[in-house]
C-alpha cells in the first residue's frame, strides 16, 4: 500500500513540475530586429508586419484577445506610418496579457542611467483604455510607474511628454498597454538624454 501511495505521488510531482514548465515556456512577445533601424519610434520600418525593435504583445503571443497589429499608411502624425492597434476583445489586467509592447532598447542600447530622459510621442484613440509605464528597470528589479491611462477618444493627435529619472544601475523600459476595446495609434516615440 505504501508502494502505491509513492508512485501516486510522485507522478503528481513530475506532473506538477512538467505544467510548471510548460507554462514557462509561453512565449511573452514577439520582436523582429534590425539594429540598423535604430529606436524606430516611428515605426517606419517593419518585417513581417510588426515594427522592428519593439518587443509586441501580439495577436500570437496574446491569450484570450482578438485584435491586430496594423502600421497604418492613412493616420500617421511623422513619417509614412503609424503603429496602430484594433482591439475587439483583450484583457485588461495589462502587461503581456493586453495588446501593446515594451522596449528595454536592448537591440539598440540601453538608456542607462544614472540620468533624466525626455520620453515624448503622439497618440490617437478612439474608445479604447489604455496605459503607458516607464521606469528604470534592471534584471530582477524595477521602479516603472504609470505615465498616463486614459479611456475615450481623442480626434486629434496629442503629444505627451515626460521627464524620466534613471538611478545608477538601471536603465529605461517603456510599456504600452491597450485595457480595452477600441482603436489606438502612437507614433514618433523620442528618447533624449537631458
């Protein structure tokens, strides 16, 4: 009796142990690099249709959302294009479990501090909440904050602004999430040291 109430257990363990796994090989983002593109806060240049050099919450990375990814040729506020989300269903518990994307700039090096960065860009919204964090981050640690989260519409483009402060041995990570359902752009993303 004691033989089998062991091999039960140990099964559950190994079950235990390969689900832990499994669920930690789920993949988070999906990016397509370029160094070559630099920032590419404009989303001008792509490959297979995600902008490069951003780390995408996308459509095949993101559980239980329908939505999609578009650069859009017909609103855009620089360039050619705009980065655009079209969002019926998603969850709005944010991070990698909502439609967006983060940036750490690891492709493009990093904004490493100690410094105060200016993060500036343009957004349009129609219905969708939405939420941008940014912070200084290192591996296991972190201060990222809420910049800005906002539901509704916004006809014209808005520019936003913010001043970041980097401590010693961090460096900066942006995120962008969509909460809701609705259509969001952003475009012309800068980060300059001040």
């Amino acid at each position: 009796m004691k033989n089998c109430w062991f091999i039960f257990k140990s099964k559950n363990y190994l079950l235990f142990g390969l689900l832990l796994i499994l669920m930690g090989c789920q993949q988070m983002s999906e990016v397509e690099t370029d160094p070559s593109a630099r920032l590419n806060g404009g989303f001008e240049v792509s490959k297979k249709g995600l902008p490069v050099n951003w780390l995408m919450y996308s459509p095949s990375t993101v559980p239980d959302a329908d939505f999609k990814i578009e650069l859009d040729k017909s609103i855009f506020k620089e360039g050619k294009q705009s980065l655009k989300f079209i969002v019926n269903k998603c969850s709005s518990t944010g991070g990698w479990l909502s439609p967006g994307f983060t940036n750490e700039f690891s492709v493009t090096g990093k904004f490493e501090g100690e410094g105060v960065y200016k993060l500036s860009f343009w957004i349009k919204n129609n219905k969708s909440k939405y939420r941008i964090n940014a912070g200084g981050v290192a591996p296991l640690k972190g201060d990222m904050k809420v910049l800005v989260e906002s539901s509704g519409e916004t006809e014209e483009w808005k520019y936003l602004e913010y001043k970041i402060n980097i401590p010693k041995d961090r460096y900066l990570r942006i995120e962008l999430n969509i909460l809701e359902p609705g259509t969001f752009w952003i475009d012309d993303i800068q980060i300059d040291k001040i």
